[in-house]
C-alpha cells in the first residue's frame, strides 16, 4: 500500500498547485486527500491517518495552530505533519513547532523544495 498524504489549505488553488506537484512526484502509489477547512482536517484525522499532512497555518475557520492543539489534546499524532504560511515570523516557526509538527515551510512554496521534502520523509 502507497504512502497517504493529506492538503489542508483554505485556498482552492494552493490545494490544486500541491496535488498537482505531487501527483508530478513519481512516488508509487501516492494517494492524495485534500480538505478545505481546519475543522475538516481534524474530522479527518481524527478517523484516518496520513504519512505527511501539509497544514496551512491561517484558515478561516480553525488555524493551523489551533488544528494542531485540538489534534494534540485528542491523542492524534501531529509530527508527520508541516505546516505552510505566508506568516514567516520566527514565532510562528517556533509555535508551529512547540506544538508537535515536525517542519515548516514559508509560502509561496518551491516545488523542487516541496517534493524534495516528501522523498525524504517517505522513504523507507
């Protein structure tokens, strides 16, 4: 079975120009899950686990901060998880990171960088 990964971003296209680059990747049998929301991303999580989640960090409705704390305090994994924003303050990183993801990447993303990334994390 191919490595999961999921898309939370707000932004229909953000969403579109990451599965694109990653259906680009060449990794085998990749399955890629995007959602809209914060709160969508913890329903889904709450019920499926994902080898990389790229978490986008200001969504309307639940932050990316917030997402993490609420997936946290339910006992879900958060360290395959990486968030992106266009937020680049050293705070954030660092908030980001306190609360369990494991990198944080700056918007807009690089593709080379972003499938860099996924290679590495999963290979075996």
């Amino acid at each position: 079975m191919g490595a999961k990964i999921l898309v939370v971003d707000d932004s229909r296209t953000a969403r579109a120009v990451v599965c694109q680059w990653l259906s680009e990747s060449l990794v085998a049998g990749l399955t890629v899950r995007e959602v809209s929301s914060g709160r969508e991303a913890v329903a889904v999580c709450e019920s499926e686990s994902f080898d990389l989640v790229f978490l986008d960090l200001t969504m309307p409705d639940l932050s990316g901060f917030e997402v993490l704390q609420l997936l946290r305090d339910k006992g879900v994994d958060v360290s395959r998880f990486v968030v992106v924003s266009g937020d680049v303050q050293p705070l954030a990183r660092q908030r980001v990171l306190a609360l369990g993801a494991s990198a944080f990447l700056a918007k807009p993303l690089e593709k080379k960088g972003l499938l860099a990334l996924v290679k590495h994390r999963l290979s075996p």
